[in-house]
C-alpha cells in the first residue's frame, strides 16, 4: 500500500510519522471533505422533509373520502414511505469514499445516491461508478488516480486514508484501503455483524456484483467474507433492480436463529429492509425450530428416503379413527368391521394415486368406497342404489364416522404419527425423537414442509392456497414446460425449449451472444415457424429450470395452456443460501420448492460440512437445489482468524482442502492441558479485557452442563457455524470429535471463530490432528 500524504489519523490504523507540514495539509483535506459530509447532510435533511410533506399531502388526498381519493392516498403515503426508508441508511460514514480520475472527475461515494438537482452529491456504493472504488489496483487503475477512505464520527470527519494508484507509485496493492481494512479488522466485534461496505476488497466486489441470473456459487474458507458478500449482494440486487426485488422477494436462508440474528443488522445498516432472512428452521410457516438432531437420527430424517415414509404416512390410518362404521338403514344393520375399514382405505387410496388426488381432497372418494361396501351388504333387490348413497352419505353418524376416519390432516398432526408404533411399526429410530421432545427440531421443518404439499390443501382455519408451483411433483429439477420457452444459460448460450420436451429443441451456440436479446428472438420465431406457429409477440417467463426466459405470443395459442406467468404472491425471484455445504437432501427440496422461478446465490465452505448427509461437491449440491448451471466465485482471503489460529485450526481440516490465507493481523494461541477444564477457563476469561466479545464453545452435552460466569456466551459446538468473537475458549477437542461422525469438521468450524485469541483446554488427550510440534 501506498499511503499519500492525507494519512489516517484514527486509532488502530497505521500512522506514519507526519511532518507539521503534512499535518497541515491533511487538516486542510480534512475541513474540505467536511464540506462535501455538510452539504450531504443539508440535502438530506431538505429530502426527508419533502418526503414527509409528500406524505402529508397523501393523507390530505383523503379527505373527501372518495374511492379515487383512498386509492391516491395509500399510492402517494407508498412513495413516500418508500422514499424515506431510502433515505433512512445508518448515519455513521454516509460518506465514505472518494475516487479522484486522471480526466480531472472526483466522486464522494456513500451509503446512498443523493443529488442536488441534476448534479451527483454521493454516488451509491452499488452504482457502477463506485465500482472502481473497490476495483482499482496499481495494476489496473481504471482511470483512477487516487482512492480515499473518509473516516466520519457522527457527522464529523475524523481521518482519512488515501491509496495513490500513479504509475509513479511503487509496488503494488495488496489489500485495498489497507488503512481502512487493518482498522475495521481490529475492531471489537459486537454482537452483532456490521457491514463492509468502506472496505469491500476486490475478489468479494466481483461476487457482489455478479449478476443475478442462473446460480451464483460462492465459497471460500472460513473468514473470507462469504456472509458479508451474500448480504452485500442482497442489497447489490435490490439496487440494480428495485422494481423487481423489492418487497420480500429476495429470501436470505441461514442455518440458524442464533445466526440470522447475529447477521440481521447488517441490510438494515445499508438501507434495506424489504429482504427475507429466515434461519432453515423457520422457513415452514408457523414453526420456529431451534434443536438440531443427532447426527443418525438427522441421516434419516434428511434422506430422500423418507420420501417413501411420508408418502405411505398420508394414507394412514389416523390414531384416533373409530374402528368401525355402523348405520342402520331400511330396518337392515350394516357394518364394516377394522379389516373391511383397512380394506377401504388402501382401495380410496389407489383411487387417488391413480387420479393425483391428495388426502385432503378425497373425502368424496371416502364417501364414495364406503357408500359402495355398505350397499354391497345391503340386502336390497327392492332398493335403489342411487337413492341409497345419498342418503346413506347425509346420516348424521356417517358424517361422525368420516370427520373420526378422514379427518383434514395437518402436516404436524401426520409427522406426529411417526412417533405411534401402531401407525408406524418399523420407524423406530424415528420414534423417540417425536417422544418427549420439546417442539420440532430444525430437521423437521423440510418434512412438515414436504407433508403440506402431499396432503393437499390444507383443512380449515381457511389460508390462502399454495400457489401451483410449490405443490409440484416429488422430485425438484428440471420440469416439462407447457409452452416454448426462450432462455439464455452460461454455457451454451441462447436455448429453446418445446412444450413437453425436457431438453432444449434448438441451441444457438456462440453464435448469438446473451445479451442480443432481439436476434435470439428472431432466431427462436424461425425454429417455432417450422414448428408450425407464428410468433406475434414476447413476454416474460421462466424455462424447464425456473430460470428467467421469454415465452412468445403465438398467432393461434397451443392446444396446451400456455404457462402462467402472473406473479404469484410469495414467489421469491431471488434466493441466497448461506452456510450450504451443510443442507440435507431433505432441506435442499424444501429450498428448491421455494426457488423454483427465482434464480439463486448459493455461498459455502465444504471443509466446514458437518452434516452426515452433506452433498460431496458442489456440483451434487447445485443439482439437489434442482439448478444446473453455476458461476462459481472463489474468496481466498480470510479477513477474521489471524494465520497463527488459522494455522492451527488446518491440522483438523479435511485433506484435499486449501487452508485460507488471512489477512488478520496478530493473534494469540494457548493450548494446555489442565485439571479442570471449566475453571481454567473461569481464569481464561477472567484474564481478557473487558469489552471483548468472548465464547466457550464445547460439545453439546458438555456445553448444556457448564457453570461459567454470568455473562459469558456458552455455545454449544453445533451452533456456533457462522458466528465469530474476540476471543474463543474450546473445551475438549477431543469431545467434540467424538460427538460425530463429522466431528473433526465440527472441530475445524470451532476452531476458526476467533477474531483475536484462542485458548484451547483439555484434560482429556488432543485429538491426534491436533497433536503436533505446537
Ligand atoms: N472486506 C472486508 N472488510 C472488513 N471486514 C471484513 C471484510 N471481509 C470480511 N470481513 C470481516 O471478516 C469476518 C468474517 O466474515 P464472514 O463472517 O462474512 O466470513 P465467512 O466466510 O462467512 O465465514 P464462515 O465461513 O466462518 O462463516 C467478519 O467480521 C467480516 O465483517
């Protein structure tokens, strides 16, 4: 790094030794950034006022009560909301850079666009014109000559830090605003994330930035950013295109509560809050779970193979139906006895699996294979059938022994019954885990969520019907189409789908390139043509792989119904899972429903994976999500372990897997082997400043136990993925492994949480791994 003669002065960045004639300068550059922070302020202040005033007026729209008027109102009071959220980012460093180019042109970038009329006050980080500002390198310029970081407190300009990108200027960039990056490292972490978006280095602005189309892949060691750049990307993509984003149709998955709420400050802080962020267990409506399954019962709760278990539950018989049905009808007693009832169900259900026809819907079904056994005990040569099962079907204890036999099943009352050994006999690893258990475990939620599409519209209290899409088939992945689809993909370029044909009819190849949108349309009318239709128009749609596509107005419509293309309500067009080496066959289907029309950012670490059912790359993975195609993005710096801890934290990773380069400077490292595990670490904690975020993290059934004092974060080894903290206490490595088969992953994961110290206490032996000329 080169620093110029504006250096830093704030606490913790690297100072060099100034002349008073350099102070003067910088004090000189200080009071004129101060200026450009006032007059963004001022500005500020005059749009939030015409952003109230624009509200007012709405609500004045109201007044006469009129239909027109309230349809005014609620428009104007939108716009105007809308415009003040924008105007709502966190107020520390709404100024924070500047980029000064060799044609003379200086841009301030900030946390957001503000203009005084026509003239640019603050570029927004996300605009293509900020992009040098993360990008620019002594190497490649991009036209600019100087970067600077602007330090604010409040509304105050405190310090500056300025990169000079000259041929003149020696060597090269290793970091970019290193300055900036080195203070923003050593800060305490809180306990909440804060944002980069001073400080983006060049490798994550690219995968920020990437576009929003097919499956972005990012992944990277632990530290390197991958969280900060999905949620950065978050509000990249909203950015870019509001209109289509805005309002939750951006979903953010993470792998827990713990997490999501440790990173859920950070789109706020950029000035978004229209993104869905759910830990995986809250992705089934109306479920929080929290508890994670052992790892055998999660093998098998997150295998494809209980697809199999599920679809056979539906069909069940539920534990409190009535064991037989009697009606009296013409003086006669008719009866179905429990054999003649089991009987009647496998015949309803073969019914309804030949007809696609779930349980909830097949009550007249029911009705009807009931009505058919009982007139075929009937003694009736003088009755009338048809008269028969009306009537039969109307009787009050008919109706009672239906609303016992076919109830309306609810996805939690069905998994429930895989704790009955009398509905369930050979699902006993399963059963315990439903017995004496404090609400669902993460581990359920796919399953609930698979029951809901299996059984079918759900019973009353009314909710609105799930949208076609997410009650599709059993298998994610690719679908037949209903219509020909135009769609572009990364490797193959411009594609053409047919209706029901899984593979496209016609590929363009590099002949067309992915942005000639127009020729690709030309192209596609020639093919349909020889397919026998005329194409008199384009609109949007989504191909066999719920990508974007154009699906073109045909002269005369196809015999088949064109796909439907109106948004349905809570259709997400763009999902970012984090922490995705981890998902389960299960919880990949569960994600797939939802992003089955959206495209998608997946972000990783598969020397992190500690799930027994975890995928063995990521091209398995991609497929699990039921997507094709990747735009794989690699981090290789890592910005939270110092190398001494990462250094360490490697002997437990996985071989074959690149250890990361850190960047984090300093750094302690303690191993000892002690008497008493929890009171060494008592004194360990007793020894660190105050103020600094700190953690033990042990095995589960360790960590559950462990009397520490008041304050102190315990976190138990399976939670603590994602998180991070000044200084990390691991107890008993050697529990940790033991606790999975994955341990030794799990180990790594713990390992590779702290910012500033680990200490590592153990009276049992060292995991051999860990054993070394330490
Ligand atoms: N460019 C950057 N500038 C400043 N801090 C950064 C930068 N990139 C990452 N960090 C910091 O490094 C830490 C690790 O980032 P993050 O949690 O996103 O990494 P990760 O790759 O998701 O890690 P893990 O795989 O362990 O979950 C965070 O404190 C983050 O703020």
């Amino acid at each position: 790094m080169v620093s110029g003669t504006t250096a830093a002065r704030i606490p913790g960045s690297i100072v060099p030794d100034v002349s008073t004639q350099e102070t003067a300068t910088e004090e000189r550059e200080i009071a004129a950034e101060q200026q450009v922070v006032d007059r963004v302020y001022a500005r500020l202040e005059v749009l939030r006022g015409q952003a109230r005033d624009l509200e007012g007026e709405g609500y004045g729209r109201a007044a006469g009560n009129s239909a027109a008027g309230l349809v005014e109102r609620d428009a104007i009071v939108h716009r105007a909301a809308t415009r003040m959220r924008e105007l709502d980012t966190e107020e520390e460093g709404i100024v924070f850079g500047r980029l000064d180019f060799d044609d003379g042109d200086i841009y301030h970038i900030g946390r957001l666009g503000v203009r005084d009329g026509i003239q640019p006050l603050l570029v927004d980080w996300r605009a293509p014109a900020a992009a040098p500002f993360y990008r620019a390198t002594t190497g490649d310029p991009l036209g600019v000559v100087r970067r600077r970081v602007i330090f604010c407190r409040g509304p105050r300009v405190v310090g500056l830090d300025d990169d000079v990108l000259t041929p003149e200027a020696a060597g090269d960039l290793r970091v970019l605003g290193e300055g900036a990056l080195l203070a923003s490292l050593r800060r305490s972490r809180g306990p909440h994330m804060r944002d980069i978006v001073t400080t983006i280095q060049r490798e994550q602005d690219e995968a920020i930035r990437a576009p929003a189309r097919g499956v972005t892949l990012i992944t990277g060691g632990p530290g390197t950013g991958k969280t900060q750049v999905a949620l950065h990307r978050a509000a990249y993509l909203l950015y870019t295109d509001r209109g289509r984003f805005t309002g939750d149709r951006i979903l953010v998955v993470g792998p827990s509560t713990v997490f999501t709420d440790y990173i859920g400050r950070v789109l706020p802080s950029l000035g978004e809050d229209s993104v869905h962020l759910r830990a995986i267990g809250e992705l089934f409506d109306g479920v929080t779970a929290t508890r994670r399954e052992r790892a055998e019962v999660a093998a098998v709760k997150g295998s494809e193979r209980m697809l199999g278990v599920l679809a056979d539950l539906i069909w069940q018989t539920p534990p409190s139906a009535p064991r037989n049905l009697r009606l009296v009808y013409a003086g006669q007693v008719l009866t179905l006895d429990a054999d003649e009832l089991t009987a009647a169900r496998r015949e309803i259900r073969a019914r309804c699996e030949r007809e696609g026809t779930p349980p909830n819907s097949a009550r007249p079904t029911a009705v009807a294979v009931l009505t058919e056994r009982l007139w075929s005990r009937v003694d009736g040569a003088h009755l009338d059938r048809e008269l028969f099962t009306d009537e039969a079907a109307d009787r009050p204890e008919f109706h009672r022994f239906l609303h016992g036999w076919w109830p309306a099943l609810t996805p939690a009352a069905v998994l429930g019954w895989l704790a009955d050994p009398t509905i369930v006999p050979d699902a006993a690893t399963l059963a315990p885990s439903y017995q004496d258990q404090a609400g669902w475990a993460v581990d359920d939620v796919p399953l609930l969520d698979e029951l809901e599409g299996l059984l079918g519209t759900p019973p009353p209290p009314p909710r609105a019907p799930k949208p076609e899409w997410q009650l599709r088939e059993l298998t994610s992945g690719p679908r037949l189409v209903d219509t020909f689809v135009l769609s572009t993909g990364l490797r193959d370029g411009w594609e053409l789908y047919a209706p029901g044909v899984a593979t496209p009819i016609a590929v363009a190849g590099a002949g067309i390139d992915n942005d000639q949108t127009g020729l690709a349309q030309r192209w596609a009318e020639a093919i349909i043509l020889r397919e026998g239709h005329r194409v008199v128009g384009w609109i949007d749609g989504y191909d066999p792989h719920g990508e974007e596509g154009y699906v073109p107005e045909l002269a005369e419509p196809l015999p088949v119904a064109e796909a439907d293309d109106t948004p349905v309500p809570d259709q997400y067009l763009h999902v970012i899972v984090d922490e995705a080496q981890d998902l389960s066959p299960m919880e990949c289907r569960m994600i797939a429903r939802r992003a089955a029309y959206a495209s998608m950012t997946v972000v990783g670490d598969l020397g992190q994976a500690t799930h027994p059912l975890a995928a063995g790359g990521w091209p398995e993975l991609v497929a699990r999500l039921g997507k094709r195609e990747v735009r794989a993005m690699e981090l290789r710096t890592g910005y939270r372990v110092p190398q001494l801890i990462a250094d360490y934290a490697a002997r437990a990773l996985a071989p074959g897997i690149e250890p990361t380069r850190s960047y984090q400077p300093g750094g302690t490292l303690t191993v000892r082997r002690v008497d008493d595990v929890a009171a060494a670490a008592r004194a360990a904690i007793d020894g660190l400043e105050t103020g600094a975020t700190v953690a033990v993290i042990a095995a589960d059934d360790t960590a559950a136990a462990l009397d520490l004092p008041a304050g102190v974060t315990v976190v138990p080894a399976s939670m603590v993925k994602g998180l991070e903290f000044d200084h990390v206490i691991v107890l008993e490595p050697a529990d940790i492994v033991a606790a999975e088969p994955r341990g030794l992953a799990r180990l790594y994961v713990a390992l590779t949480r702290a910012v500033a110290g680990l200490v590592v206490l153990h009276r049992r032996p060292l995991p051999p791994e860990l054993i070394d000329d330490l």
